[in-house]
C-alpha cells in the first residue's frame, strides 16, 4: 500500500496558513531555482568556447535591468515578511479564553497536568475547537516541544516558562516530539496528543475519580512552605496579599524610583525564587529564597493557587 506521507495532517487553526506561506515560499525558490538554471545553461552553451557568436560591444551597464532586479526581490521579500509577521504574531497571542495546561519536559518524558489536576506522562489530551494554552518549563536541559500537525514548536528552557497555544481542529492521534537535543534518549522523548470531542474530555478528566486541582495543591503547598504565614493570614503586614495580584501591575521599588511589572506566571515565579530582586514598593526585602526547595511541578500549582484566588480559574 502506498503510504507515504510527506506531510502531516493539518489539524490545528494555524496550519492551512502556515502550510499556505510555506508553499508559496517554495514556489518562489523553485521559480528562480528555474529561470536561473535556465539562463545558465543557455548562455553556458551560447557562448562557449568556439562558438560562432557577435562578441562585439558587450553590454556594460543597464539601469533598467538593474531597477527590475532591486524592485521584483524587494516586493516578494516584503511580502514574505508581513505575511510571516502577522502569522507570527497570530500564534504567540492566546486567545483570553484558552484552556491551560503546564508542562514539565525533563530527561527523557513530558509531564504534562490540567488545571482540573490531572496529570498524564507523554500525553497530552485536549478537546477538539477550545484554544489551549501550554506554560511550559524544564527539569533540567533545553527540551521543545514540537506538534507537527499543529505547526507548533516552542523551546522548553529551565529557569523560566514559555507558553505556546494552538486550536485543534479535529479529532485524532498526532505525533508529539522533542525536537531539541536533549540527551541519550532524546529520539524516544516524545508521544500523543490526543484531540477529543468536548463530552469525551470532560468525562476523561473526571477518570479515576475526581482529585484535587492544581489551585488546590497549590494551596496546600502555600501552607506547607509558610508562604501563609506572611501572604495570608499575617496580623501585622510584612508581605503584600496575593488576592486579585495576578495578571495586575505591581509597583516595584528600584532604589528611588517606582516602576511597574505585570504580575505574570514569570514574575509570580520569580517572586518565589528569587524574591530580593523585584520588591513589590513599601516592604522589606525579607522574604527568603525557595530556589531549589520547590520542584518545578510544585511551582505550576502554587501559580496556579495564586492566579486562582484572582478568580482567573476556578477552584474545583
Ligand atoms: Cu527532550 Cu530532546
């Protein structure tokens, strides 16, 4: 049977446009690929040695020529380039209502865990149509996290988050791959997303009985690390309160001056682990380091109860 696939399924909202700048991309290289072959070998064979040819008055200079070769490049180097940007900028802005799930790469699985709590290794489930938004960092080395059939790649770094969305358009089983060196067993770091109609998600979700969320978790955590004990429950005010800070600009004091920062997962996790170096304006530099005492997946969680007590996700 012939099956020989050159290309992946196109199964997300950005793939029919990319693939559409992708071929025309191809098209103009294979074009000038043609008309340049061509031209050198006509005037290879034309004017090769001992061929009976006019060789009197060779054109020098031609400002026509010379217009027409700026001009036609220039016009299809821009086209490239705001189609490319307004693509671009299409895929690194998720749509407000996107559905979120972290993602933890480490040698050599994906640990990936839904608001809801659960938690699955080397698969990813999602609801076919719902915009799905991935905050994702790293154990320990560079990963990415790469979909083919949804055009998507983003690098997968430690010490920080980058996030990645897509819109699945129909249902199925599509290849998910780490396409960064990563180690002995990078070639085998990889899975399945699995896109399912929404009814069949949320009966997924629920498998297994019904856990704690990850704001849950992440409210427990809060406790057990004595983030309570000055960002919640303190009489006296030695730390700011974390209701309603997600998502909000935060004053921060920098020597004299007071700017602001957008209190976003990135800052949230800088907060935690290295808390001296953005102090939100009016309090003390007190607050102690947690880097290397909270895993990675512990932090999603602990975010994840801060952004939840903005009312930004519910906690079931
Ligand atoms: Cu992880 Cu390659």
């Amino acid at each position: 049977m012939w099956n020989f696939p050159l290309f992946p399924d196109q199964a997300s909202s950005h793939a029919s446009s990319i693939d559409a700048l992708y071929f025309f991309e191809w098209a103009v290289a294979i074009f000038f690929s043609i008309v340049i072959g061509i031209a050198v070998v006509v005037l290879a064979v034309r004017y090769r040695s001992g061929s009976k040819v006019d060789r009197t008055n060779p054109p020098t200079h031609s400002q026509f020529m010379e217009a027409i070769w700026i001009a036609i490049p220039f016009v299809i180097g821009m086209v490239m380039f705001a189609w490319g940007a307004i693509l671009f900028y299409d895929m690194y802005d998720p749509p407000g209502d996107a559905l979120e799930v972290s993602v933890v790469g480490k040698q050599w699985m994906w640990y990936i865990q839904h608001a809801q709590g659960r938690a699955e290794i080397n698969e990813l489930h999602i609801p076919v149509g719902q915009a799905v938004k991935l905050t994702m960092t790293s154990q320990d080395v560079i990963h990415s996290f790469f979909v083919p059939a949804f055009r998507v790649k983003q690098d997968v770094l430690p010490g920080r988050y980058t996030s990645l969305w897509f819109q699945p358009t129909k249902p199925g089983r599509y290849h998910l791959f780490c396409a960064e060196y990563c180690g002995t067993n990078h070639s085998v770091m990889g899975g399945w997303v699995e896109v399912m109609e929404p009814a069949a998600y949320e009966r997924w979700l629920t498998e297994g009985g019904s856990g704690p969320s990850m704001a849950e978790e992440g409210a427990r955590l809060f406790l057990q690390h004595h983030c309570a004990g000055c960002h919640r429950d303190s009489v006296t005010v030695k730390a700011p309160r974390l209701e309603g800070v997600y998502g909000r600009p935060v004053p921060i004091q920098n020597g004299k001056d007071v700017s602001f920062v957008t209190a976003d997962v990135a800052y949230i996790r800088d907060s935690i682990l290295r808390p001296k170096s953005q102090v939100v304006a009016g309090y003390e530099p007190i607050m102690p380091s947690f880097e290397g005492q909270i895993s990675e997946t512990d932090l999603l969680k602990i975010i994840a109860y801060i952004k939840s007590l903005s009312g930004k996700e519910a906690v079931r």
